[in-house]
C-alpha cells in the first residue's frame, strides 16, 4: 500500500511539476542559468584559487563549512542575483521592441481619417 502512495505521489509533484515549467518556462530557463553561470565560473576560479571542495566531498557531506566557502557561496549568490537582474532587464528590453514593433504594424494598416471620408 505504501509503495502505490509514494508512486501516486511521484505522479501528482511530476505532473503539477510539469505543468509549472511549461507555463514559467522563460523564468526557470533564466534562473537555472543565471545560477549554472555563476557556479561554473567560481567553480573553475576556485581551482586556481583554492578553498573550494570536491563535489564529492560536498555529497559525502564531510566539508567543514570555514570562512572560504563562505565566501564563495555569497559571491555565487551575487553572481547569480546579477544575472537575473540583466536577463530579466534584457527580456523586458526585448518584449517592449516586439510590442512597439506590432503597434507600428497595426497602425500602419488601420485607415487614416482621410481615407474613410
């Protein structure tokens, strides 16, 4: 009985999931890789710089969380909040270009007053 619930539940939050990322397909799309960004570029920072652990070690959860990490979490962070700030200040940038091109369009086609007389 209580495998029957668990995969009835996977199938509700798959489906409820499914249903969130067609209609905010644009927000998560800008959020995953506004965060993908930011940790791949610490990430191959952190090689030359040092004080990041192995991914490995992060799951085996055997890290110290010292001052180092720290850091490097607030700046992925930052990274991460400035790059949904200029994607979503880029999309805007982009949807009024498109609303201005289809208001040129539609007033190009409408008749003038002359035109009616």
């Amino acid at each position: 009985m209580s495998q029957a619930i668990f995969y009835l539940v996977d199938a509700v939050c798959g489906l409820i999931g499914g249903l969130l990322a067609m209609w905010l397909y644009k927000d998560i799309l800008i959020i995953s890789t506004s965060f993908i960004g930011s940790y791949l570029m610490i990430r191959s920072l952190s090689v030359y710089i040092g004080g990041f652990p192995d991914e490995m070690e992060l799951i085996s959860g055997a890290v110290y969380w010292d001052a180092s990490m720290l850091v490097y979490m607030i700046v992925i962070g930052l990274l991460t909040a400035s790059g949904i700030y200029v994607q979503y200040k880029h999309k805007k940038q982009m949807e009024d270009e498109e609303n201005e091109a289809n208001t040129q369009n539609i007033a190009k086609n409408l008749p003038t007053e002359v035109e009616k007389l």
